[in-house]
C-alpha cells in the first residue's frame, strides 16, 4: 500500500490506484466545491470525460482524480472554486 | 516505448517529440488495432490515451493485469505509446498536423486516426449532481480498473444492456443492488426477425446476466427509471418512475440508495473530430458521429 493525504487525512491506495477511486474506497466522496455554490462534487463519470472530479494535487490545481494516479506522499485537497484562490487579491 | 511514463510536471520531454506518420488517438481497442496495422505495414506510430494504461474502457484493467490480446500487446512494442496525456489542442499544418498534449509534448504527423470511443450518454433528472449519482460506465470503470465498489447500495438505472454486466459485477464484488430500472421495453426488438437472427449470441449473453441478477435476488425492472436522487451532501435515495410506452411518468415510488449509476447507453466523444472542423452527422440513436474529411 502507498499512502497520501486528504484534507490532512492520512488515505491508503493500492499501487496503481488512482486518487478517486482511492477516495472513494476510503468513504469520501467528494473533492471540489462548485464555483458559483460551492455545491460538493466527486466523481460522475469515472472516465476523465466530465471534470466533476478536478482536485487540487500536491499544488496543482484541477487535476481529474478519476485518471490520476496515486504517488506516494501527494497532498490532495479539496479544490475550492477554480482554484486559483491563492491568486485572488 | 514507455509503459512507466507517469503524469506530473516533473517528467522530462522524452524522445516521443517529434515526427510520426500517424498519431492514433485513442488506445481502446480500434485505436490500438489501428496502431497494430500501421505499424506493420512499417508506419512511424505514436498512440496517444489519456488514460495510465491501454485497453480503453472495454478492456479495462487494474494495474499489473494484462487483459490485452496477445497480437495487440506485442504491437504495442512496435509503436510510441503516450499514456496519461490529455490532447488540448490539434492544428492543422502544411505537411499534416501538430497536436499539442498535456504534460508538455508537441507531436507533428502526415495523419491522424480518431478513436476516441465513447461515453455514457446521460439524461439529467433533478439532484444528477449530488456526489453519489455516478454514471454506469464510471461505476463499471472503478470496479474493473481499480478494484473499488463504488457504494453500499446501489440503483442502476438508464436503458441498454450494459446495465445488466454492471449490476451483476457490483453484487459479485459485495454491493446490495437494490434495483435494475430499464426505461425501456428491451424485448421490443425480438419482433424484428432480422434483428434477432444477427444478435443470436447477445440475446444468450443477455440471458447470461439476468440469470447472474437472479442469483443475487436483484429486482428487474422495464419501462422504469430513476427520475430523483435525494440528499443533501450525498445520496440518501432516489425516486423510481414506471413509465408509459411514450416515456411519461405513470407512477412514482420511493428507494433508499447512497448510490446512483445510470447510463442511456453510449455517444461518441466528438470533441476531436468537431475541432478539426470535420463533418458530422446525427446518428439514428440520436448521437453526434464525425464523418469525413
């Protein structure tokens, strides 16, 4: 097992996992608020072809979590909005 | 070849830049039988998916699993293979097309082959959005590609007869069912003898599922589907419509589910083809097909 964090949760995946199906293994199901409403999103179509699922990765923002694989160590945050919030002034 | 690329911005440009005679987009299997005959008849290949390993959705597979046939498998060897990148952008050039792909890579070729597959067509209802609402080809992905049951208990709802696989799947894996709504009538086209006589081995695959359905004491039903999903921060349940031959709501009931997967089978992903300005076409079933040049 590989792990990484969540929020500042400690999340365990399978090597080759990626990091929504690692969530969603671990009982989470949701990683970004809606820009407008700031409404809960997770995965929809699993497949990299919505974009519902974008997280902040290890600083990158908008990542697919349905396509994207765990490294050992990666910080995943829930994305606020576009999150591009850091760049708001 | 690069089977251990891994997406992030660390990766270093490899020698993949460059010029091909055909990048294939796409690596399901049309892709990669594409990929397999160019390159045997001594084609410069790339293939290019966006997803970590090759298969496509149809052979979908965990990490460290091979569910390739074996000729495509060894084709493989005979090409570029560009997993995890994501194409943004194609232009078109003088001498063919540049296609730009992310992580950071400018890939030029005399041609480019289209086969991006599909995806689950869907018809939004109220509370589509809540986390928990998955599409059934997204439920079937995590279950194949990653070993991850998506939910407790589970309505799986649309029409088509990839429902059944993904309704059986779930409850071998350890999911409570609690229904499979068809809006449709499925057995509508046996009063097509041609039809029928084409599909002999689906109709014995078909039968195949529900009998697995059955084992499981998973609830069947037609001219049904999922109209609502309730809750606020995830799934908390749906409400079921029987419907009438004209798809109007006859009747309505209420199911406790923390889990949606539901498809109105499959579209094209067009995006490609549309960018590069190609001719489309409706399809009879409604969908966006690309055609031509």
């Amino acid at each position: 097992m590989i792990t990484f964090s969540f929020d500042g949760k400690h999340i365990e995946a399978e090597p080759g996992q990626t990091v929504g199906a690692a969530l969603i293994a671990a009982g989470h199901r949701s990683w970004r608020l809606t820009r407008k409403d700031g409404k809960a999103r997770g995965i929809f179509c699993g497949i990299g072809v919505c974009f519902d699922c974008l997280a902040t990765i290890s600083g990158g923002p908008n990542q697919r979590a349905c396509l994207t694989e765990v490294r050992p160590g990666d910080v995943v945050e829930t994305q606020e909005g576009a999150g591009h919030g850091d760049l708001a002034c | 070849m690069s089977w251990k690329h891994r997406k992030g911005p660390d990766m270093a440009i490899s020698p993949a830049d460059g010029s091909y005679d055909i990048a294939v987009l796409g690596a399901g299997p049309a892709g990669l039988s594409a990929a397999a005959a160019a390159a045997a008849q001594g084609s410069r290949v790339v293939l290019i998916d966006a997803a970590p390993r090759p298969g496509g959705q149809y052979w979908r597979h965990r990490a460290g699993e091979d569910r390739l046939p074996a000729p495509l498998r060894a084709a493989l060897e005979a090409v570029t293979f560009l997993p995890s990148h994501a194409i943004w952008h194609i232009e078109r050039t003088d001498s063919g097309f540049t296609i730009h792909a992310l992580p950071d890579r400018e890939i030029d070729c005399r041609t480019v082959v289209v086969a991006t597959g599909a995806y689950d067509r869907q018809l939004p209802f109220p509370g589509w959005t809540l986390p928990g609402v998955f599409t059934a080809g997204g439920v079937q992905a995590l279950l194949k590609g990653q070993g991850v049951v998506a939910g407790n208990r589970i309505a799986v709802a649309g029409t088509g007869p990839f429902l059944l696989p993904v309704a059986a799947g779930l409850a071998e894996a350890g999911g409570q069912v609690v229904g499979v709504f068809e809006a449709g009538r499925p057995t509508a086209f046996l009063r097509h003898p041609l039809a029928l006589s084409r599909n002999v081995s689906k109709i014995f695959e078909g039968a195949g599922y529900l009998r697995r359905l059955r084992r499981y004491r998973i609830p069947f039903s037609t001219r049904t589907t999922v109209v609502q999903a309730h809750g606020t921060e995830s799934v908390t349940g749906v409400t079921v419509a029987r419907l009438d031959s004209n798809w109007t709501i006859v009747s309505k009931r209420r199911i406790d589910c923390d889990t949606v997967a539901v498809g109105y089978g499959f579209t094209p992903q067009t995006e490609i083809p549309r960018q590069l300005g190609c001719e489309m076409v409706v399809d009879a079933d409604g969908s966006l097909c690309g055609q031509g040049r």
